[in-house]
C-alpha cells in the first residue's frame, strides 16, 4: 500500500535527519563514521520506501485507467434477454459507432472481457446457434418453434367424379 510505503519512508528521512543533527556534536573519528553509515542506510532505506511506492502508484494508476476504460466499453452495451433463457450482451443500436450491430458473451463480459458471439447453425427448431470463442460458452437464441406436420385433408372429394 503507497500510504505504509511513504510513512516508512517518512519514518526513515526523519530518522535520518535527527542522526545528522547529532553529528555536529561528534568529535570522535570512529564514532562519526559509525553514525555516517548508519545515516546512509537509513536514506537508502528512505529511498527504496519511495521508490516501492512510486511502483504501487503506476499500478494503482493503471488499474485505474483499465477500469475507466472498460467502464467506456460496457457503457456501449445492454443486456438483452433472447428467449428461452438466453441472455447476452447486445451493442446498443443508439450509439455512434463503427461497428456492425452484434451480442457479446455475459460470462466473459462479467470479467471485463468483450467476446464476440459467432454464428454456428440454425436447428430444426428455428432457433439460432452461437458460439463464444473466449470462453468456449454455446447460446441458443429464441424460443423453440415445435415442428408441426403438414396437415392432410381428409376430405372425399370426387375427383372421379
């Protein structure tokens, strides 16, 4: 988290400078250059925290800046219901695009991925088949139409008459 990140290295600059106030009182060789390597360690340990906390704010910007961009592209697109329980997402016909009129994969959709649903078949019950190549899912839009014979007459007619 940027926020521990920078209080660390708060923390650690603010130590650093108390340790460089008491250097001015230092008059022993030794005891001088002990103090200047530990006054180095804690400005590196300052500079890491910042430069960790700099790298979680390019992350957090770009997690940002996806999310601003799918929620532009969900905006495009309303969830329809097709019948027969089938549900997906359909590019709104009243917004200016340049792309064809087309539904989109719910399942994908809901883990911020836009899959185009294709056409498979049509079956004997008029319904239409897509496949969604993201994520292997079938849909069949419409409701099943039930096949009805051709109906014959049974009329005598006289033909022979």
């Amino acid at each position: 988290m940027p926020v521990a990140e920078i209080a660390t290295g708060y923390g650690a600059l603010k130590a650093a400078y108390e340790m460089a106030k008491g250097l001015k009182d230092i008059h022993d060789r030794v005891t001088l250059n002990a103090a200047i390597i530990e006054l180095q360690e804690k400005i590196l340990s300052a500079q890491e925290a910042a430069s960790s906390a700099k790298d979680q704010l390019r992350e957090l910007q770009a997690k940002v800046e996806a999310f601003e961009d799918w929620k532009a592209i969900a905006a495009r697109y309303d969830l329809k219901d097709y019948g027969g329980s089938t549900f997906a997402y359909e590019l709104n016909a009243n917004w200016d695009h340049q792309e064809p009129i087309h539904r989109a994969c719910p399942k994908c959709f809901e883990n911020r991925k836009r899959s185009i649903l294709q056409f498979d078949y049509k079956d004997s019950s008029k319904r239409d088949h897509y496949k969604c190549h993201g994520c292997g899912s079938g849909f069949e839009f419409g409701v099943a139409v039930p096949y009805e014979a051709p109906s014959r007459t049974t009329t005598r007619s006289s033909w022979m008459a």
